[in-house]
C-alpha cells in the first residue's frame, strides 16, 4: 500500500486523486495541500482524505506518506520537489517538469543527489493505444521509425495560471507540446538524441500574450522527424491524435475526440461530457472510462509498481529534463525564424538501449552506480559530447534571458510572439460566454468550461490590468 500526500486540487488532481484510489485497491492519499484552506477542506472531504492543509511544508513532511504527488502550477514545480527531497521522499511530478531545462535541471539534480524515487507523469505515453503501438515498433512491425506527428488541440487549458506566462513558462507550445514531443521520443527512440527544432507559433485567437497556437519539427538523430501541432483555438472539444511512419508500416491513432462514441442529444444531460468539450447539446463524444483513455491508470501502476521493484520507471526526471530542452530550443526558433539546436548538457541516449517488459509495460531499466539497480537514482552525469554540450551556466550571454528571474532561473517573460497579424478574438459565442466575449463588467472572458463535479468554470481577463483570473459558479 502507497501513502501519499497530494499537491493540488486543481483537475489534474482530480484525476490524479481518482485514479490512485481506484487503481489499486490499497493506495490511498493522506493528505492534500491546495494554496486555498477552503478548496483543500472541501477535496478531502469529497475524496475521503483524512487531513488537508494550506501548508506545502506540512503536506510534504505528513509523516505517514511516503510518496509526493505534484499536480500545481509550473512555477511551484521546484519548490514542491525540493521539499520533497529534503524530506527523502518519493516524488512524482507533473508535466512539463519545469518551465525551461534549466529549471528542469535543478529538479532532476536534486533528486538524484537525495537518492530518491522521482517520476515524470507524462501521461499520454502511457494510454492502451500508446502503449500496444510502441509495442508493435520495438517487435519490428514498422521497420525504421522516419517520422511521427502528434496532436493535441482544444479550446484552450482550464486554470488561469496557464494563460499567464510567468507562472507557466510560455503558451500552447509547453502546455501540449510537451506531451507531442515525449510521444515522438518514444516512438523514434529514447536512445537517438534530438538535435534541431523549428518551431511557428502566434497568438491567434485569445486576448493573450503568449501563443495559442504552434506547429513544429524536431530532428533527431538517425534522421528520423517528429512533428506536432498544438492549439488553443480548435474548435469543437479535445483532439488528441498520433501518427507514426516507419520504412515498413504506419499507425494512426485517435485517443479522444473521434473513439467510437459518439451520441447526439437535443435535451442534454444538464453536466459533464468529457474533458474540454464545449457543448452539452447536439452530437457529443463522450468518453467511456477518461481515466484510462488519458493513461492516467497505467502510469501510476507503472510508477507504484516501479517505485516497489526498485527500477526506474518508464517515464523519469531525465526525461522531463530532456522535453524542456526542445521546448526551450522551439521557442527560440519561434524568435529567430531558423533551426535552433537542442542544448543538452547531460545525455544519457546509451541508457535507452537495455529495454525490459514489466508488468505489460516496457519500461527502461538504468544501472545505477556499482552495479546495483533500485530506488536510488543518482546516477552521475556522463561527460557530454563536444558537439554541442550546453555549459550549465547558460552559455553565451547573448542567449541568456534578460530581465527579471524565477528562482529556477526561468525567464518570467512571455516569449514573443511570431511575425504574423494577431487576430482580434470574435464576441457573442456561446451566448456571450465564448471566446473574448464581454462578461461581467471589466472583464474579458477567455474560455468557458464544464467541470467534472457538474460546475462551470470561466476563464476572465481583466480589462484595466491585464491579470487573468478564474471565477467557478
């Protein structure tokens, strides 16, 4: 049995918080931290916790949990995984693990050096159909992987936080595309390192600074091509699809908006259909089971199962570390207009090679100092190659950020946008609900959006000082 204590009550937490007590039948969240006393107080309740907190410290420290589960914002990534490797505990974090890679970094220094279990729930490579196409590539059914292109479009994130790009490192690109990228690393191979990223990304729609919407390449080495496409302006509810070509086959999945399950009603149910879609009227796509549609059941019994086992499960910080280093090389093409290079000042890729099935999942298995194989995860950093190691002081002054700081040593600048003509976003959609639609007085409404519990959630910007806010009815 897993006791575990909780960071965030936010939809991901929700999830999260599901997931783990009925996966299992014998893991259980002792306690849950949200930065509001009252949302705390009403999760625990809701989901039979039996304590709850305002105070990160005092979650992180229960003595009874053994396992921290980070679902908060980007920029409380670091300080929640810090807290947690002080207090020797296991920690799973949330994608992206940081705002930038060198955020990400120091996350993955720290857990390695406290010699703790720390996973990385990217939870789109671990849905059914991900996992029995990857499979089908490790058998050989593809022959070599060429190129791989990933989606995943909707109306945009529900949290205020993650149209605020100082709290969450940028737009769409690391919102989505971290998922995108982590997907076509696994179908190319973890063991083949990214090179080069071109990235176009402009604010299109939303009354925002950042990007809602981006298309990029990322070449790896071999030659192979990953491709994705990220938006918060598409239309219509949440489109997750995935395609791989390989020199001896092909695979086309879609995970959410086109299943099998569609439903057309003209009353309605009056609630919750599925994640981010927009109508409760007319053809709908529901989903079955979410949970497990999205990966979140497999993850965790890959990490739980992997934390007992004493390996390392599918998904680790390294990884993490790895996404945010193409994250951060598209977001620099989408300011230069050119093929950036993914700065990695540690690369493992030889470690990807030894690949082991466990428990129905492949999972990679990393040999740790002398030998041994278990929790303890500290492996020393192998000297970089020549050919473009990233000094891990950030490099030339003239790439390092300007301006102000987060602790991390994130930029807390939006990134700026590609040349192009911003849009002005339309009004009266949704019956003045939709996006860029005047509600209530000094407001903006960026995205409305039905919650799970039946609840409906808007996404407001304020018109005299710009801050984004959320409200819940």
């Amino acid at each position: 049995m897993a006791k575990i204590t909780m960071l965030g009550t936010g939809l991901i937490g929700t999830f999260y918080t599901r997931t783990l007590h009925g996966l299992r039948s014998r893991d259980r969240v002792v306690n849950v931290y949200s930065r509001s006393a009252e949302r705390a107080k009403a999760f625990a309740e809701e989901h039979g916790i039996p304590r709850w907190t305002s105070d990160m410290r005092e979650a992180v420290r229960d003595p009874e949990s053994e396992i921290v589960v980070v679902g908060l914002p980007n920029n409380i990534h670091r300080e929640a995984v810090f807290l947690a490797t002080e207090a020797k505990k296991a920690v799973l974090c949330t994608k992206p693990l940081g705002r930038t890679a060198a955020e990400a970094r120091e996350m993955l220094d720290a857990v390695e050096k406290a010699g703790v279990f720390a996973g990385y729930l990217e939870d789109l490579v671990y849905t059914p159909k991900t996992l029995k196409s990857l499979e089908s590539v490790r058998k050989g059914a593809m022959g070599r992987i060429l190129w791989t292109r990933s989606r995943e479009t909707h109306p945009g994130p529900h949290s205020a936080w993650f149209w605020d790009p100082e709290q969450s490192g940028g737009g769409a690109v690391v919102d989505m595309g971290c998922h995108c990228i982590e997907i076509g690393r696994n179908f190319i191979g973890k063991d083949k390192r990214p090179l080069r990223a071109f990235c176009w990304g402009a604010t299109q729609v939303h009354p925002i600074s950042a990007e809602d919407h981006a298309i990029g390449l990322v070449e790896y080495e071999g030659g192979a091509i990953g491709q994705f496409e990220v938006s918060w302006t598409f239309r219509g509810g949440m489109d997750l699809r995935d395609e791989v070509a390989g020199t001896e086959g092909t695979i086309r999945l879609d995970h959410f908006l086109r299943t099998g399950f569609e439903m057309f009603t003209a009353a309605g149910e009056g609630g919750y259909v599925a994640e981010k879609a927009e109508s409760g009227t007319g053809w709908l796509f529901p989903v079955g089971d979410e949970a497990h549609a999205l990966g979140y059941v497999h993850m965790f019994q890959d990490m739980l199962d992997a934390r007992e086992a004493g390996r390392a499960p599918m998904e680790t910080f390294y990884d993490g570390y790895v996404v945010n280093a193409v994250i951060d090389a598209c977001y620099k093409s989408m300011r230069s207009g050119r093929w950036e290079p993914v700065k990695l000042d540690v690369w493992r890729g030889r470690e990807f090679r030894d690949m082991n099935e466990i428990s129905g999942i492949r999972i990679v298995s990393r040999d740790l100092p002398g030998g041994a194989k278990g929790e303890n995860l500290s492996t020393a950093p192998q000297k970089t190659r020549p050919n473009g190691a990233m000094d891990p002081k950030a490099g030339k002054a003239s790439e390092r950020p300007k301006g102000k700081k987060s602790p991390g040593g994130a930029p807390l600048k939006a990134p700026k946008k590609a040349p192009g003509r911003t849009q002005e976003a339309k009004t009266g959609l949704g019956k003045g609900v939709g996006r860029g639609a005047t509600g209530k007085a000094g407001f903006i409404v960026i995205k409305t959006e039905r919650l799970p519990d039946g609840r409906t959630k808007r996404i407001l910007k304020d018109k005299a000082t710009g801050r984004i806010i959320e409200r819940i009815e």
